[in-house]
C-alpha cells in the first residue's frame, strides 16, 4: 500500500516507515511534520497540518499594533487560532502530541494606543467542545516567561478570558503570548485571540 498523499504513512509491521510499505502486514498510521489525525480514522489519514510552527518564543508569529485604534489597521486585532492535537504517533519529536503544541505570538505595540485600556491578550474558545481546556498567558514587555496572575485557563463551549501584563509601561514590548490547549477532545474548530492596546 502506497503511502497517503496527505502526511502519513503505515510502518509496516517489524520494519521502519519506508513511506511506501507495500507489505501486506500494515502497523499503525503514522502523521509526517505537522499534520495531525484529528478526526482519529485510518480512511482520511492525517488531515489537518498546523503550520506556521509557532511552538517557542523564537518561532513565534509576530504582530505589530499601531498607534491607532483602527480595525482597519488591526488595532485591535481578532486573529483566529488552530492546534490540532491527536491520539497517533509522529514522526519528529514529541512523537506524542495529544493536545498539539502551543502557539506563541510577539507582539509589539506602538505608542499609547487607545487610553483607556492596557496591552491585552483575550482567548476566545466558544466554538470548541465543552470538556475543551485552554490557556492564555501575557509577558512583560521583553521577557519570555509568565509571572504570577499572567495566565489564566477558560473552558470550551462558550468561553473567554484576558490577560494584561502586571507592570507598565504597556508599550513597546515585545510582549510574548502565549496559546495551549490542556485538554479535551480534538477539532478542527479555530479559537479566537484578541490583541488590543
């Protein structure tokens, strides 16, 4: 059996993945770079790629929020968000990625912004199955880890948080966020992140 066209392959049973195993004695699916096999059947392979790779703050997706509040010139910002997780095993590390991996944006903020609110960081999960669990958490400005009250956790099916950094200045940054899901079954429904100053 050839391999599929959509990221996997069978390793065949007592041997490596060859990418074309025509053997009779097919092993179990496995998912090539980034794809995922949300939906768990052999029949439609591994679906679902998630790229960009956005895992570490060195990889992560940057935005720029302009001194402006204009939608027009994303101040605030709606971007929607996927992590695909799933129950098979791939092929580069971690072999094992039930809940996908974490999505990491830097964000820069230009100016003051709108007065009236600080740098902020909102995750939207409403479209994502009830027993869904996901994390949000916001950097100061410059530095890649999380303090104290810099994360907080929302439930699927209709919920939302902020996060906002601890200390000023709210400008400048970058300001690191940072997106993963904890638990719950797999979708390949987006989540909603909203970055305003």
């Amino acid at each position: 059996m050839a391999a599929m066209a959509c990221g996997c392959g069978f390793v065949p049973d007592g041997g490596g993945d060859d990418g074309d195993s025509a053997g009779a004695d097919l092993g179990p699916l496995v998912c090539r770079g980034e794809r995922y096999d949300v939906d768990g059947r052999d029949d439609t392979g591994c679906e679902a790629e998630d790229l960009p790779l956005q895992d570490t703050p060195e990889s992560a997706l940057a935005f720029t929020l302009p001194d402006v509040v204009d939608k027009a010139r994303d101040n605030p910002l709606n971007y929607a968000g996927y992590i695909f997780g799933d129950a098979r095993t791939h092929d580069g590390e971690p072999a094992a990625r039930p809940h996908g991996r974490p999505d990491w944006y830097r964000v820069t903020a230009e100016g003051i912004g709108d007065p009236q609110q600080k740098m902020g960081a909102c995750l939207s999960v409403v479209s994502l199955p009830d027993d869904n669990q996901w994390e949000v958490c916001i950097s100061e400005a410059g530095k890649t880890v999380f303090g104290t009250n810099q994360c907080l956790l929302v439930a699927g099916g209709g919920g939302s948080v902020c996060v906002r950094p601890a200390s000023q200045p709210d400008v400048g940054g970058p300001f690191y966020v940072r997106v993963r899901k904890l638990a719950g079954s797999n979708t390949l429904s987006s989540y909603a992140l909203y970055l305003s100053h």
